[in-house]
C-alpha cells in the first residue's frame, strides 16, 4: 500500500504501469490457486475424515488448512484485477472484504506454523512438564484467540475505503493507493504498520526459529538407536518448514519495513518491490499440503490409494511409529500425550495419526 495526500507520485504511477507486476503477480497467484485449493480440500478431507482433530498438532493443521483456502478463494480477484490493469471493477465493499481476507490469511498462515512450532517444542523437549497444557481445548483457543488479534490489527483496512481513483491512468485501485487521512497522523500510520511487523511477523518469526532450533538439537541428542531414522525424518521435516517460513514470509515482511519507513519518513518508495515479494507469502499455500504428506503416514497412504498406487512400500506399512516424535522416538512423550487419546506405540492405527511437526 503507498500512501499519499493529494495524489499518486510518479514512482505509483511508474508501479501501476509497470508491465512485470502486471504479468508476475496474475502467472504467479493462477499457478498458487489451481496448486493450493485442491490440495488444501484434500488436506482438509484427510484432517477431519480420517484422522479428525484428536491432538493440538491435527487442530494447528486444520486451522491451516482453511487459512490456505480462503487465501486462494480471494485471489481470483486479485488475477483479475491485475490483468485488467489494475482498475478495481467490484466495488468498495468488495475491495475491503478482499484486502482483509488476503492479509488475514497470510498473517494467520504465520501464526498458525507458529503454534505448531510451540506445541512441537513442547511435546519433544518438556514432553511431561507440557502435558497439561497440550491438550485440545487450548489449541481451539489458541485458534480463536490468534484470529482475535488478526481482526483487531486489521480493523483499520475494514473500517475505511480503499479503493482510490487514479485520474492520471483512468483507474480505480484497490490497496495499492491509499489516502493518507485514513489514519490521523503519520504515528498512527507508523504504529499500525509497525504492528503488522513486529507482532505479527518478527515475534512470531523468532519464536519459530527458537523453538524448531531446540527440538532439532533435542531430536539430535536422543540416543535411541531403534528411531534414528525417525530422527531424520523428523529433523528433516522440520528444516523444510523452517525454510518455508524463512523463504515465503521473511522477504515479504521486510521489505514491507523498509518502505514503511522510506514512505513515512524520507519520501521514498519500494511498493513496487513489496508487490512482488507478495508472490513469496502466496507460495506457502502450495507447500502446506507437501508438507502434511511427508508428515503423516495417512497423508501418504490416502494420496498413494488416491492415485491409484496402493499401499505404502512394506518397509512403510510396517513402520514403527505414526508420527516421528510419538513414544518410539521419546519415551516420556507417549506418557505426556495419553491424555490425547493416542494409541500405544506398537499398535497400527490411521485414524489416531499424529502429526510430526
């Protein structure tokens, strides 16, 4: 979003016509949309039919799931708008329900892994210490409470117009140009862009970092010869979600720092970069459901029947765990986690899964 008081500057004008937003950012959210929805209702079919939420970790994905699909339910709009040279034809209500639902996902996408990196942390490092609080009903809470604070950081982008005619180009934007009286003054601009940063972005983006650091470094000291494989997997799992993370999130957020503060205070803009990196947020949705079938053994045996190639391979039939951070990799899990009503860890079971994260 660019700011401005009488009218766009050049450097808008320049980004409105740029002719590589107008083909990256629709090729981009297209191939995002046509991956991400059927991947994420199939998510959703294995998540609540045929393992169904009985641990935080299922709930955390669950809540994932939806936040990817409605994600990828708004760009649509997006392809269009950008095709149709970024002239906004849905009117204002529209635009703001869009905007939110866009932002809302993309930050309750970064939350969400965020409360899956906690509730891991906790399971693999104070596995017995974390029992009581690892247990569905505070998972739920955490979900609303998370979706809470996403409502109030964005109220300002529900409360305003935001659509903006551009005369110059003969265009009506949708959140690429905003008036500046939107927010009284340049420190609650800064304030409200600053929080979309540092609380929703920075805060969680180190606590991440710490808690997959920790239960990697735990996972690597446990001396159990049976789960070294296990191990690896799980270490494995959790590099690539912390690399999703880094990659998909990172570049977006701080880019958007450096123009809030180039906009705010020095008078230039980088929105034109800040567009593109957009593309970077949006690919997570397409990562998520990979990421659930190397996570769960039902992930891959339901998508292996799906496509018609039958079973898992015996060696993966007959594995020894369901989730790569149950009973068989650390004892005092299996103890902390029984209240969840997991089976015991010898005996086979799809519908008890758990995820890995």
């Amino acid at each position: 979003m660019d700011m401005n008081v009488t009218g766009p500057d050049n450097a808008t004008i320049l980004m409105l016509r740029d002719p590589t937003i107008a083909v990256v950012l629709p090729v981009v959210y297209s191939l995002v949309a046509l991956v991400s929805i059927p991947g994420n209702l199939f998510s959703l079919w294995v998540l609540c039919c045929h393992i169904g939420p009985t641990s935080p970790s299922v709930i955390f994905m669950i809540n994932l799931s939806v936040t990817d699909l409605m994600l990828a339910s708004v760009l649509p709009f997006q392809i269009y708008y950008h095709c149709n040279g970024n002239h906004w034809v849905f009117g204002e209500l529209l635009c703001n329900a869009v905007t939110v639902a866009f932002y809302a996902n993309m930050y309750s996408s970064i939350l969400t892994m965020t409360c899956i990196s906690v509730e891991r942390f906790l399971g693999v490092v104070y596995p017995l210490a974390s029992a009581r609080w690892r247990r569905r009903r505070y998972a739920v809470a955490a979900c609303a409470g998370l979706w809470l604070l996403l409502l109030a950081a964005l109220s300002p982008l529900a409360r305003t117009d935001l659509t903006y005619t551009v005369e110059a180009l003969g265009i009506v934007t949708c959140f690429d140009v905003l008036k500046s009286t939107m927010l009284p003054s340049v420190a609650m601009w800064a304030m409200f862009l600053f929080t979309l940063f540092i609380v929703l972005f920075l805060i969680p983006f180190l606590v991440t970092v710490a808690c997959y650091t920790a239960t990697i470094l735990t996972l690597l000291r446990t001396s159990d010869p049976h789960s070294r494989g296990q191990r690896r997997r799980a270490v494995a799992l959790a590099a690539v979600v912390l690399l999703a993370f880094v990659t998909c999130f990172a570049p977006n957020n701080f880019v958007l720092l450096v123009h809030v503060v180039n906009r705010l205070f020095l008078g230039r803009t980088y929105y034109h970069v800040y567009k593109l990196t957009l593309c970077l947020s949006c690919l997570n949705n397409c990562l998520d459901p990979f990421v659930y079938y190397f996570a769960s053994r039902e992930f891959q045996l339901r998508l292996r029947l799906y496509l018609g190639y039958g079973r898992l391979p015996a060696g993966c039939r007959h594995a020894r765990s369901d989730s790569v951070f149950s009973a068989r990799t650390l004892s005092a899990r299996s103890m902390s986690s029984g209240h969840e009503g997991l089976e015991e860890a010898g005996r086979p079971s799809l519908r008890r899964q758990e995820s890995v994260f």
